[in-house]
C-alpha cells in the first residue's frame, strides 16, 4: 500500500514522495547510478555496511544500480545519502548525477 508523505531532501527542502508501508512501518527507496558494475568485494562491503544501519530494510547493488529500502522514521533521506554517497566514493566509484 502506498501513500503520500512529507519529507525532508538531501538538499533540506520539504519533499512530497509516495511511500509504501510495510510492517506497519513507513518505507521508501532512494536509488544512486555509478554507470558501472561493482567488483564482489565492494559489492559486498556497500551491502554490509549501509545494509546493517538502523532503518535499512535492504539495499540491492547490480549492474551499476545501488536501490536502498529504508524507514524514514528511522534514518532521514538526506542522512542516508551522503552516508551512502560516501561509503560508495571510499569504495573507488562516482555516482552519475
């Protein structure tokens, strides 16, 4: 089940995004493009690391793709990218704005 919800960006601005619920919890995706794939080791090490924070669900790393599922009322969407962003460029990639 989806619905609208107010958000904060990763730019401070106030954001409406559709939100599916799950668990009773509030779940969205954000979604980063690094135009290539990850080698087994990165891959490995993004999915432990962002995987295991408070409020990521999952996180699916595949042919240049990183899709991570989390629960707003855990982790902010604009706390959750840069970590995400960070952990991604310490790995060796750029990400594809």
């Amino acid at each position: 089940m989806s619905q609208l919800v107010s958000t904060i960006d990763s730019r401070g601005q106030n954001t409406y995004v559709y939100a599916e619920t799950w668990k009773g919890e509030l779940m969205e995706k954000i979604s980063f493009n690094v135009g290539k794939e990850f080698c087994d080791e990165c891959s490995l090490a993004l999915r432990r690391f962002v995987g295991h924070m408070k409020g990521v669900e999952s996180i699916n790393v595949e042919s240049g793709n990183i899709l991570v599922e989390y629960d707003s009322l855990q982790i902010t969407e604009a706390e959750l990218s840069r970590i995400t962003r960070d952990s991604i460029e310490k790995l060796g990639y750029k990400i594809k704005e």
